[in-house]
C-alpha cells in the first residue's frame, strides 16, 4: 500500500521527535534563564529577558529559522575566512535544534516565570529560615512546586513545538515532512503520504497528551481539587 | 555593514509582499470567525452527536502541522484522477485557494475551541435568568451566551489572529509571494541576511505590534466594565 516506504517514513519519525526533543530541552534551558532573569533585581538581565521574549514572539517561526540557518552560515564563514579555516557547511540539526530552541524559549519563559511566581512567597522564607543554602531552597522547595504549576503550560508548547518541527524540513533536515515528499514524488501519491505523516503526528500528540496528564496528576497528589459544582 | 540601496531597491516588493500576507490574514481570520461562531456553539452543546464531530475536526486540525495540512491540500488532491478532472479543480489547483482554505480549516479548530470555551464559563445565574424570562434557544444564544462569550473570548483570541499572521508565512512553500518569499528572493538574488529576512523582520515586529494594539483598543472597548480606572469618577448607583 505504501510501496515500501513505511519503513523509511518511520525512521524520519525518529528525526523529528530527535529534533523535538532536542528543542524541548535548548527551549528549557533558555526558558528557566529567562524566567530567573525576568524576575531577577537586576534591570539590565530584565531589560534584556524582555527583550528576548518580546521580539522573538511577534516573528514567524520560519522567518527565525531561516535567520539562524542563512545568518549563522554567513557568519561563521567569515570567521573561518578570517581564520583560514576554510569553508564550513552549517549543520540543519544543528541550526534548527537551536532555533527552535530559542524560539521556544522565550515562549516557556513565561510558563516558568508563572510557575515560580505560584510558588507561595512563605514557603522560600520558611526554608530560607531554616537555614537552607540558595540551592537547596531551589531544589527541595521551589522546583517540587513550580514543575505542578509549569506542566499545563509546558505541555502546549510541547505540542506546538513538535509540530513546528514540520519547518526544519525546509531548511534540508531529513525529517519526517521531507521524508513524505521524497516518497510521494517517487511513487505520485502525495496524498496517501502526506496523510500518513498527519496520522502520525496526531499519534505523537494524543500519546504526548495522555502521558503529560499522567505527570501532571503525579505531581499533583497532595493537592485537593475544587469539587465540580 | 547594512546596505540600505538594496532595501530600497526591492521596497516596491516588499511593500507588494505585504499587502499580499495582509490579504491572506484578512480573508482567512474572516471566513475563519463566520465558521467558529456556529462550530462553537456545536461544540458547546450538551449532546455528543453535535459536539463529538466538531471535537474530531478540532483535534484532528490542532494535532497535525499546518505545513502537513497545506501539502496535502496544494500537493496531494492532484493524486486523485476524479478530483483533477472534476470542475472544482480549476479552483483546488490554485495555491491561493489551497493556502486560504488551509489557514482557514487552521484557523477555524483553533477559534472554535476559543469560543466554545468561552461560552461554557457563561455564569448558570445568567442563563437561569435568561430561562425565566422566557427566551427560546436562539434569542438566549444572541443576547446572553453570545456577547459574554464574546468579550471572555477576545484576549486569547487576538493571540490566535498574531498567530495567524505568522502562520501566513507558510504560504511561500507553495508559490505565494508574500513577505517571506520576498525576503527569499532577495537573499537568493544578494546573498545578504539583514537586508533580505532582516526587513521582513521589522514588517512582521510592526504587524505584530499593530494587531496587539488593534485588540487592546477592542478590549478597552468590550471589557471597560471590568477596568477599575475606566469606571473611576463615575457615580454610583445605591
């Protein structure tokens, strides 16, 4: 029915949630720093934290993408003139890793910046009495806490971002988008293809839905719901 | 650094490659708002044969990537022989019109939710009132369940219109020249990142900014009564 190509479908499958998944975590890193500077004394990282998440918002994740893709290859190819290095190819995993990254970023920089601040004030004054260093109160008080009130929001940029991975087809990653092109232009059955790649992803999201809503509820015991009136 | 002829040079496509993105956002955000608001209500419904075909239209939208929707749209009807030879296909072949129904099956999952949403946090007391005043089914939707839907509705709809916007970049992966396929075209032609992706870069930040400030001036509008400064000096009753 597929001519064969499933297996070849598949295995793009393996490049997007790679690509996905290295995202998510770029985007968390740039996230949670966003997120302490957003709420840090200092106005020049505020300055800057805002900066980020104002900008990067009101762009087009493809326009970003191809920024970082064109942008970052022209810019280390005068480095490496400059160094006599010679010509280097910028990597698509690579690039569209760290933008998605970035881009998602200033997106759960809000989710975590309303995660900390859900986190009763009393609680991190109590530890802090206790005599608990910066990064014990962080680990054992804050981050228990926060990671409840982080997991809705995370999960939707999840979702969006595993879909947004459908662009780094465009840049030349060999995902699972390019994949389904490659095989309906072989066999003259976009449809068919372009189909299954949908079916998948909406796999991914609904497998992603159920077991997020089984984490959120982990980490929710403890916390007593509102009786449905 | 920043070649400023080349900017000015292309300005006419630029100027040429928004109004055609500008064109996309409006016809898609209409036709996407005159389907939700009938959708939502379906959605809101008590009964599973009305809801349950607008939820699976939902999810499956909202689940797979726009980019996927559009190819299967502009690529993959041309598969199908009866399709290619049916007189829809003078229609189905043309990338504005696969782009414009795509963003819009988009568009519409998305405010659907948005909506329904909305119209299930109406307060029972004002429905109850609704009742007893004797309202059939339709005037309680118009007058009651709708306008509160409306204004509970509007600041996450005006991200959904943003989103929109940017999603219209989408359109030049399948021959649509608008501002992104401009900002191509003329890295393509110079080889330059700043004066090509980065003046789009201000056109998109200055849309974005313009659609941000259309929608506070409509919730200044629509959500006065919930602004303590607005009702400030005002005299109060009892």
């Amino acid at each position: 029915m597929f001519h064969g190509y499933l297996p070849m479908i598949l295995a793009g499958l393996g490049v997007t949630l790679g690509v996905s998944a290295t995202s998510l975590a770029i985007a968390s890193v740039f996230g949670l720093a966003g997120a302490i500077a957003k709420l840090s004394d200092n106005a020049v990282l505020r300055a800057i934290a805002n900066a980020y998440t104002t900008v990067i918002r009101a762009l087009p994740d493809l326009l970003l993408m191809l920024i970082v893709f064109y942008g970052g290859q022209i810019l280390i190819n005068r480095i490496a003139d400059a160094r006599g290095w010679g010509y280097i190819d910028i990597d698509p995993f690579l690039a569209g890793t760290l933008t998605l990254g970035f881009i998602f970023g200033a997106y759960l920089t809000e989710t975590f910046r309303g995660a900390i601040l859900a986190v009763p004030r009393g609680q991190i004054e109590a530890a802090e009495a206790c005599g608990m260093a910066r990064g014990t109160v962080v680990a054992r008080i804050l981050l228990p806490q926060m990671i409840r009130h982080a997991i809705p929001g995370f999960t939707n940029n999840w979702l969006v971002m595993l879909k947004a991975t459908a662009l780094v087809s465009i840049i030349g990653l060999d995902d699972m988008v390019h994949r389904a092109g490659l095989a309906a232009a072989a066999t003259r059955e976009p449809f068919t293809f372009y189909a299954v790649i949908g079916a998948i992803y909406l796999a991914v999201t609904t497998v992603s839905i159920i077991v997020l809503r089984g984490v959120e509820a982990r980490f929710s015991r403890g916390v007593r719901r509102a009786e449905a009136a | 650094m920043i070649d400023l002829g080349i900017v000015e040079e292309n300005l006419p496509a630029f100027a040429e490659g928004l109004r055609i993105t500008l064109i996309l956002l409006v016809i898609s955000c209409a036709a996407g708002f005159v389907l939700s608001v009938p959708l939502a209500m379906a959605r809101a419904s008590r009964r599973p044969w009305v809801w349950g075909p607008v939820w699976l239209f939902t999810y499956v939208i909202r689940g797979t990537p726009l980019l996927v929707q559009l190819f299967i749209l502009y690529y993959g009807l041309a598969q199908f022989p009866w399709i290619r030879e049916s007189a829809a296909w003078t229609l189905l072949r043309s990338p504005w019109f696969c782009a414009w129904a795509a963003f819009t099956l988009n568009t519409t999952a998305y405010t659907t939710e948005i909506f329904a949403g909305a119209i299930r946090a109406a307060p029972a007391g004002e429905i109850e009132a609704a009742r007893a005043m004797g309202m059939g089914e339709w005037a309680m939707f118009w007058r009651i369940f709708w306008p509160g839907a409306w204004r509970r509705a509007l600041p996450q709809y005006g991200n959904e219109v943003v989103m929109m916007m940017h999603a219209t970049a989408l359109a030049s992966t399948v021959t649509i020249v608008e501002l992104l396929r401009v900002a191509r075209d003329v890295y393509t032609n110079y080889l330059v990142v700043a004066e090509s992706f980065g003046t789009v870069a201000l056109f998109y930040m200055a849309l974005t900014f313009l659609l941000t400030r259309l929608f506070k001036a409509l919730e200044r509008r629509y959500l006065r009564h919930l602004d303590p400064r607005a009702s400030q000096g005002e005299p109060r009753v009892a």
